[in-house]
C-alpha cells in the first residue's frame, strides 16, 4: 500500500501544469530543531511527576504568622512585631531559614533603587531621596534571643541555634519591625492624599518567609521591583491598630465587626452578606460626619485568613465601604467590599466597583475553581493595580471599562499565583499570561458583554508579539526591558493560551485540562514544565513544538502558498497546493480556496505535515477554475509575513 501510494503521487506531480507565484523565498526552518524531543531536561521525580502533576512525594513547607502592628498616620509609619511558625516538611534538616525583607527595596541604597533607570519607571524614580526599609529588633527563636542573623539588601539570614529537623519539624520565631510607608513604593504599595484624608494601601509589610523548594532549595532572589512574590502557605493571625477614625480592611475575615463599626455600620456590613445587589455601609455623605466613626482615639481590627500565601490592609479615615453576596457554586458565599474616596465616587466609576468585584469571582468560580477566601475586597489608591489574597489596589481614578478591567484582572490573580502558587520572581508568565488569559473569556459574558470590545483579527498583535527583537516569554522579569513586560509576560502567554483553545486542541479538550491543572496544583508550587507536561498529558497531544517556539524561545511563523497548479492541466480534476513553511515555528495550516463560481472550499491540515518536511503539498477536490488560494482565511494564527499567503490570478 505504502509503495502503490507513493508511485501515484509520483505519476501525478509529473503532469502538473503550474501556475507561478513568485520568486522563491529561503525557509529559517528545521523541522528536527522543532519537533526535537529533548524539549524536558530532566524525567519526572517522586516530587514532580512527568504527568506534569504533585508527585506521591510532593512536599513544600509552611509559615503561619501571627503579626501585630499599629499605623501612626501622623508621620506614616508602621511599627509590629511578627511572630512566625515555619514547617519544615522536606526531606532534608535546615540549618537557617531566609526571609524576605521587600520594604528594604525603598532604601536609598538598595539594588532595586541602583537599577532604577533615569527615565521613568513603574518601580521607582532614579532621583528619589526616600529613605525607607525595615527597622529589626529583638529576634528571638523558640523565645532564645541569643540569635545570629544578617541582612543584605532585601534578604535575611536567620540562623538556627540548632538543626530543622526534615519531614514535619517545626520551629517558632519573633522580631518587632518598624519601617515608613513609602508615598509610591514601586506601584505595589502607598499613600493617596484625598480631600478627607490619606489612603494608606500597605503591602509587603512583614518580614515573610522565602520559599524552599526541590527545584532551587531557598529561593533568595533580590526584590528589585519587576519580579513580584513567591511565597509559602500558611495561616494568619492580625491585629491593625489604627485611628478611630479610619476604616481598616484587609484580604480575610474581620473577627470583631461589632468593635469597630457603628451599630448602624454593623447592620449594613451583615445585609451585605446577604444581599446580591451593593449596599452601602458607609456613604459618602456619612464620610465627614463624626458620628459614622465610634467615640475613641484608636481601634483595633481583627483579622483571620486561612491558608494564603500572603495578606495586605489599606486604611483611611476617607473610605466610603459598600459591599454584596459573592455567590459560589457549592452554595457557600463570601463578602466582596469597596473601600473608595468622594473623588473616586460617581460617573460610573467606584460605586459599581463592588459589582465588578462580585461578577469576576462568581464567574472564575463557576469556570475554573471555586474562590477559597471569606472576602474580596476592592481599594481605591495610588496603585495603578496589584493583588495580594482576596484584596487588590486598584487605581483610585479609574472608571468603567478601565475599572472592570483593573478589577477583574486584580481579582483573576487569586487563581494566579494566589491559589495557584507559581513563582513571579522567575516565571512572571505563569500568573500574568494566565490570569490575561481568563480575563478575556470574563470580559466575554460580564453583563452581557458589556465591555467587550471586538478587536477584529485576532492576530493583528502578531507584529508586537512576534517582534523578532523580543526576548523570550520564559525570560524573568528582571531580565527584560520594562517596557517589553506587557507584551511577554502577559499579551504573548495569554495569545498562546487562546491559540491552544481554539485553533490547536480546541476548547473541549483545553478547558478540562487546563481545570486539572488549577486542581492539582491549588496550594502548591508549579514549575513551568509541570503546566507543559500536565496539557501534553490531560490533552493527548504531544505540544514541545508550540512551548518551544512560542515560551522557550522567540520564534516567527511564516506560512506561505508558493505553487498552484491542475492536475492533468484540467481545472475539473482538481488543483495541487504547495506551500513552504518559511519561518522557525511550525503551526497547523488552513487554507481556503475561491473557485470561479465564488464556491469557498476550506481544508484543514495538522501541525504534524511539518514534521518532516518544510514544504507540503496537497490536493483540493475542486472541479472548476481558482480565483484566489489563501493561507489563514480566519486571521488567526500568527503568521509575520502575510503578502505571501495568498496565490490569486490577477
């Protein structure tokens, strides 16, 4: 059968007639550097399995923290103390444990402020004079205060005065902390001036433990701004002492409501439990008004949060506070809430934040995994955008399509990296190109699309994101320029992602296992090769090709129609197509042919026909006469050079 095949094909490629399409271009390709089948470096371990999911001996450890801290708004300062319980559950003893010390970014001699560039940046001014950073003292360990520890730049070396035994050993440790909050600290954290007070958004506030992992045991990589945070599970205990006249909220369930609100505020905070439509708990008229605030110098808020990977609070005597029902598919709830100023309020802007809020985890719970955190709560501030667990800073001028989507962006990064928990400091991608990701399909369906804004062809970005000047998506953050970090960690990854889905799997294979991924993987620590492995696995299909040439490296697909012809010279017995793959990366081909009559016929071929070969030709079934034969008739696929897709007779 083989050779009967083989000798047809032969017998009809020597009576074509053929139809020119120009001067033949050199092809970049090779198809045994594309389809190489070293693409994983090493096989799976009893910590990692090749199926791409926890191996039966995954490990990672715990740090439960327990932190007290008071906010002088008078000099913007935070002093606390933290009391740490770190769990050492992997096979080996520890000897000293590091820690994170993000605030000393905002020292004026600090790495992250000597890479600051002289033009501006997102992290920082190269001509800033803030001093800022941490104030340690009274380091204790299991309550002995005779401890050795260093501090460089933004690390800690906290060394143990004896061994963390491995498999389940547990040690406790305490320091007090001070430090200024920073008026911009690196579009993460900050103080916003309104017309009734500061709003304070504070994060990276607590010495926190760094990750010790199988992959690079103590993960210790500098903060410098680009890269965010790769962080350890753990529970949290806090108390946030602030000015009576302040509301405080933080990402966790507040334990002593009926403390710190008004008893009218108490009601109104327990009928937005309830309620699916927004209540307000403190209106904006009520803001200046002494009474909406109870009679004393100070409050301390209480605060719980399970099983997260880090915390942050915002504060202000300014905040209006609405809140709704979070419902959840298993029939719990949660509590979404808005803290905003009056400049921030109206015009479509701030008083439907909670309704944005309230849509987008209903929504990625439904669709993905189900929100784990007893609330979602929205603040208006100086920050542009950043998330922590069930909390995001959002930009405090922000309205309509710019709030949803600041919102909905913000709180998609409680599946990316907060319940699923990637490391940001070296695979930015992973959360950001996901969580882009999922944005787009919530901004498909909110309100009916409501913000859903038709882009046309879908790969009209490929000059951007294929720009063969680019680093590769797999590049760290800290590794490329500022101003590519848009288009590689997020529009790139998240244009990937979308190609899988519709044009490469297809979404009934995709959206199960990109499912299992979150499922598997929720309070652990995926690497790259876990997600390429876990979708090779769940979907059937071998994709080295596609992580290589579109996340290992930076490669530019170039499909192109070089030859048509007719079988036997007779335009009823059917046109031959060849077409040559041009560039480095292979994709699958669809091609549509336009006969005379206006008759559409479109064929379809997999990626696989450039396994071994860099050009194809195949056979249309057509029985008249072609106008036009052109690659990619849908727009989709991300081809650099489309002037030589098409073969037309004019």
């Amino acid at each position: 059968m083989i050779k009967r095949l083989y000798l047809t094909a032969l017998t009809i490629a020597c009576l074509f007639i053929s139809a020119s399409v120009g001067a033949q271009e050199k092809s970049l390709y090779n198809y045994t550097e594309a389809f190489a089948t070293d693409f994983y470096k090493s096989n799976g371990t009893l910590y990692r399995s090749a199926s791409g999911k926890p191996g039966p001996s995954y490990w990672q450890n715990a740090a439960n923290y327990n932190i007290k801290v008071k906010l002088n708004d008078k000099i913007n300062h935070i002093t606390g103390s933290v009391a740490t319980t770190y769990i050492n559950n992997s096979p080996e003893d520890l000897d000293f444990i590091w820690l994170q010390l993000d605030q000393n970014l905002f020292n004026t001699d600090s790495r992250g402020q000597a890479t600051i560039p002289l033009q501006d940046s997102r992290y920082g001014n190269s001509t800033n004079t803030f001093n800022g950073g941490y104030a340690i003292r009274n380091v204790r360990v299991d309550s002995e205060s005779d401890i050795t520890y260093s501090i460089s730049d933004t690390r800690m070396r906290l060394n143990l005065p004896k061994p963390l035994k491995a498999n389940g050993g547990s040690v406790s440790f305490s320091m007090d902390f001070e430090f200024t909050i920073p008026e911009y600290g690196a579009d993460r954290t900050g103080i916003l001036a309104t017309q009734n007070g500061n709003i304070y958004a504070i994060a990276q506030w607590y010495p926190r433990v760094c990750v010790f992992d199988d992959i690079l045991g103590w993960n210790t990589h500098p903060y410098t701004g680009p890269g965010e945070f790769y962080l350890e599970f753990g529970d949290y205990d806090v108390e946030i002492t602030a000015p009576a006249n302040h509301i405080v909220v933080m990402g966790g369930e507040l334990l002593n409501p009926d403390e710190v609100f008004t008893k009218e505020q108490l009601d109104r905070y327990n009928q937005a439990k309830t309620s699916n439509e927004t209540v307000l708990i403190r209106s904006e008229s009520e803001v200046t008004k002494g009474s909406s605030r109870p009679n004393k110098n100070e409050l301390t808020w209480k605060y719980v949060l399970k099983n997260a990977h880090d915390v942050a609070w915002a504060s202000s005597a300014a905040f209006i506070l609405d809140g709704a029902k979070i419902n959840l598919p298993s029939g719990k709830s949660a509590l979404a809430l808005s803290a905003y100023p009056k400049e921030s309020n109206g015009g479509n802007a701030w008083e439907r934040s909670t309704e944005y809020a309230k849509a987008s985890i209903e929504h990625y719970s439904k669709k993905w995994y189900e929100y784990p955190y007893p609330v979602a709560v929205n603040v208006a501030s100086n920050v542009g955008g950043m998330e922590y667990p069930a909390i995001s800073f959002c930009g405090h001028k922000a309205k309509a399509a710019n709030l949803w989507g600041v919102t909905d962006h913000e709180f998609g990064h409680n599946w990316f990296p907060m319940i699923v928990g990637s490391n940001e400091r070296l695979h930015g991608w992973m959360d950001e190109g996901f969580n882009t990701f999922i944005n787009d399909i919530s901004t498909e369906v909110f309100n009916k699309g409501e913000y859903n804004i038709k882009h046309g062809q879908r790969n009209s970005m490929t000059p951007v994101l294929f720009n063969p000047d680019l680093d590769a998506v797999m590049t760290t953050p800290q590794n490329m320029k500022e101003r590519n970090i848009g288009i590689l960690l997020y529009y790139k990854p998240a244009f990937a992602l979308h190609l899988l889905r519709n044009e490469i799997i297809g979404k009934d294979r995709f959206d199960p296992a990109f499912k299992k991924y979150i499922d598997v993987w929720a309070y652990k620590h995926p690497a790259p090769d876990d997600f390429f492995r876990l979708m090779e696995n769940e979907t059937g299909e071998n994709l080295n090709w596609f992580w290589r040439g579109l996340f290992q490296y930076n490669w530019q697909m170039d499909q192109a129609v070089t030859d048509v012809r007719y079988v036997e010279s007779n335009p009823s017995k059917g046109a031959i197509v060849s077409i040559d793959n041009l560039g480095k990366l292979p994709m699958p081909v669809e091609i549509e042919a336009t006969t005379e009559s206006g008759k559409k016929i479109t064929i379809k071929l997999p990626v696989e026909v450039w396994e071994r070969n860099i050009r194809w030709t195949f056979k249309i079934n057509s029985t008249e006469k072609l106008t036009t034969v052109k690659l990619d008739p849908r727009n989709v696929f991300p081809d650099i050079n489309p002037e030589n897709n098409t073969w037309n007779t004019k």
